[in-house]
C-alpha cells in the first residue's frame, strides 16, 4: 500500500499508487492557494471561506490514512507563513480539529451527509472561533467578532460543494490496508 499515512510515504510495488496517494495532500494544498488567493473585490478587506479546514475534515473523515498528521501541519504551518498570520494560529486550530476527528472517525465515516455537514458546522464554528481568540489574545485586542462570523457561514455554505468535489477523488484512491484504515 502506497500512501501518506501518518505523515509519511509507505512504498508498494505499484507505480501509480504514490501519485494517487497523494492526492489528499494535493487537493488540501491546492485549496490552501485558493484560501491565500486575493479575491477580486473593492472592499479593502474581503470575507473568504476557510476552504482548506473543509478538505481536512473531509480527508480526516473518509481517508486518514492518506493525510497523516505530519502532512495535516506542515500544511497548514505553509498556510499561517503565506498569509502573514502568527506562525501556529491556523495550524494550531486545523491541527487540534484533525486530532478531534480522528476518535469518532469510524462513528463519522458511515453517516448521511446531513449528520457529517452538522458535525462540520460545530467544528467550523469551533475552530474559526478558536482561531480569533488565540489572534486577540496575540495582538491583545478584541479583534471584530462579525468578520469571524460570516467567514463561519461562508466556510459552512462551502463545504457541500468542497465535499462533492473531493468525493470524485475516492474511487482513484489507492484501496486502505486493513491496518491503515484504522485512522
């Protein structure tokens, strides 16, 4: 079995296993670019979708073994370097939501869409809110409330169009060990 499990690459005979264990890795850091893309907009300071804790929750759910914790905070260190915001703040936040997810994965991974989108939401507003904090309590200031707020809904609204554009990725997937599908 080729995959990114627990961080790092597990080799197998098959050459094409490793490009398409990596597609988790992948998907997650390509959503990172659109996170860190600046938006079109004449406002100064632009609302965005958090679009990359909508992959992580996904990969975490369906697919751990393929987005191991080493990969899940090197990418989002990546995310805090390029966005200029304290080095740890959103990976702090993704990190510990990945840790959260990995104990109920097998509670999650048989659910209705419904159920995995309201767990999404609590883990949404949880995290995002987690993650202004920690920024108020750095730049010891009580930072906007409302911005946190619709960048909760926005992040909310994204994930069923982030979840069905990751599910087209499950069937390339490498087949899980037994071993690795414990999460």
């Amino acid at each position: 079995m080729t995959g990114f499990g627990q961080g790092g690459i597990v080799a197998s005979g098959r050459p094409g296993d490793l490009a398409r264990a990596a597609l988790p890795f992948l998907s997650v850091f390509v959503l990172i670019c659109v996170d860190l893309a600046p938006l079109p907009s004449a406002a100064p300071t632009t609302i965005a979708p958090l679009l990359s804790l909508a992959a992580i929750f996904y990969w975490t759910v369906q697919r751990p073994d393929l987005l191991g914790n080493g990969l899940t905070l090197i990418l989002t260190l990546l995310l805090d370097a390029a966005s200029g915001m304290p080095l740890g703040l959103t990976a702090l936040a993704l990190f510990a939501t990945r840790l959260v997810l990995l104990a109920p994965r097998r509670f999650l991974s048989s659910r209705s869409f419904a159920v995995l989108w309201a767990c999404f939401c609590l883990v949404a507003m949880l995290l995002l809110g987690l993650r202004w904090v920690i920024a108020c309590l750095f730049w010891q200031e009580a930072l906007p409330l409302r911005p946190v707020l619709f960048e909760i809904l926005l992040t909310i609204a994204a994930y069923p169009l982030v979840s069905l554009a990751l599910a087209f990725l499950l069937p390339v997937l490498p087949k899980p060990s037994h071993a690795a599908s414990r999460g």
